[in-house]
C-alpha cells in the first residue's frame, strides 16, 4: 500500500471538523487506499521524526524502491492522488 495516514487515536470518535477524520474522509472520497496508523497523543517523537511536525495528521508515502520501480513503470500518478493528473 502506497500511503500511511498516521492520525491520532481520537480518530474513532469521527467528528467532521477534526482535522484527522478530514483527511481520512478526503482519502475515501478520492478513491485512494491508505493503511491507517494511529498515533500516540502524548508521546509525538515519531510523528515528528516522520514529518517535523508535531501534529496530526500526517501522510507517509511509500518507500524509496517501491517509489523507483512505479516511476521506471511509468505509473508514478496511479493510485497517487495527485491533483494535478486530474481534470
């Protein structure tokens, strides 16, 4: 799976304005799988070693190799997401 959603672990409580279900929500609605990490709310070092940021939520995309093998397949936008592939 392409993309990690790393949210906090508040994310069952599912109310709209949270910035967590947001981005969950716009995921579903564009289609696009993610695995779903929950996050400590107290203890953030991984969530700012992951992103520099102390928030949630925050999107990981896949690794290096896995990442190099889409591009020279010429399949960098597929499943991506990428607003800017669409119309």
């Amino acid at each position: 799976m392409p993309v990690k959603l790393h949210t906090c672990s508040l994310t069952w409580i599912k109310l709209p304005a949270h910035p967590c279900t947001r981005v969950q929500k716009a995921l579903e609605d564009e289609g696009i799988e993610y695995e779903l990490v929950k996050g400590s709310l107290r203890d953030r070092s991984e969530i700012r070693e992951l992103s520099g940021q102390s928030k949630y939520p925050a999107i990981e995309f896949e690794e290096s190799k896995d990442m190099a093998a889409r591009i020279r397949a010429g399949k960098l936008f597929d499943e991506a997401g990428d607003a800017s592939t669409r119309t």
